[in-house]
C-alpha cells in the first residue's frame, strides 16, 4: 500500500470489526478485552493527514489493538500490586510505624547501592524493564541490542541484586531481614 491515511485506517476496522474482534479475543483471551482494546483503537485512529506506507494495514490494526490491551493489563496489574502492598503495610490508617519506615530506608538504600554497582548495559535495562516499564522489545530497540539480550541482561542483573540482598541479610524473595539463626 502506497499511502494510507487516518481515515482508511478506520474505514478497514470499521469494516472487518468482527473478524479483527475474534482474533483479538483468540489472542487476548478475553471477549471484553478485546472490545475495548478495538474500541480504543478506532479513537487513537482519529487524526488529520497520512501514516505513511503501511505494507499490511489489518495487521497494523491488530498490533495497535494488542500494545492497547497490553498496556492496559499491565496498568492492571501494578495498581493489584500497590493495593497489596498497601494492604500489607497497612498504610492507608494512621501514622507509619517509625521503625518500619526506618527498615524501608534501609532497604532502599542497599538496593539504590547494588542498582549503582551495575554495569552500564544491566542497570539500563534494569532501570527500563522494572521502573519505566519498557517492553523487553522496546528496551533492545532503544539500545539497538537483541531481545535475547535483554533478557540475558535482565536474567544477570536481577541475579546480581539478589546476591547483594543475601550479603546484607535480606531474603531476596521477600526483602525481609533473615533471623541470626536462620544460616
């Protein structure tokens, strides 16, 4: 295809709707998911002028939609995770417990030091994978490496800061303190 505009975009969804949504729910998983995700996708369409050459629009189309429903479970996901950790601390009542705060500092702290103590390549990728995020495709495009390679890096990288855990006394499955005795 030469040149597609916003406008064709929407026009091909639009028309194969019902094909795309079954695929999408074949690959999501969920009906709902689906919907919502070429739903979305048809608003993200709205815009003036031309995308450019797009060799295969419908697989265009179901890309978009397939990053939206990504997204959205991983926004999903991390707002469980912050309710649970809410719900563990306890914080949500009254006033933090000073000596938890304390031992949260500490923590932060060793691991803020072991983060320091990374080459280069690991602690980027480290920092675009857990802090921003980033897809392990997306952080091998940014840095021009492989996919496998961010793995690899990522795989070593979280290994290095277990290891930095346990030499400060902390089980890296759950960042508490182990007992005097428990060596």
């Amino acid at each position: 295809m030469a040149e597609t505009t916003w406008a064709l975009l929407r026009n091909l969804l639009t028309d194969r709707y019902t094909e795309f949504k079954v695929r999408l729910t074949r690959r999501l998983g969920s009906e709902e998911l689906a919907s919502e995700s070429l739903h979305e996708t048809w608003l993200r369409l709205h815009r003036p002028g031309h995308v450019g050459s797009i060799e295969r629009p419908s697989a265009y189309l179901l890309r978009i939609a397939i990053n939206i429903a990504t997204d959205r479970l991983r926004s999903e996901r991390n707002r469980a995770r912050r309710s649970e950790i809410e719900a563990v601390l306890g914080t949500g009542g009254g006033p933090p417990d000073p000596a938890l705060e304390l031992q949260s500092r500490l923590e932060l702290q060793i691991v803020e030091r072991a983060i320091r103590g990374l080459p280069d390549r690991p602690r980027m990728i480290l920092i675009a994978s857990r802090l921003e995020g980033l897809t392990h495709q997306a952080i091998a495009e940014r840095l021009g490496i492989s996919r496998r390679t961010v793995l690899y890096e990522l795989k070593r990288a979280v290994e290095y800061l277990d290891a930095q855990l346990e030499n400060e006394g902390y089980s890296s499955s759950d960042c508490t303190p182990k007992s005097p005795d428990a060596s």
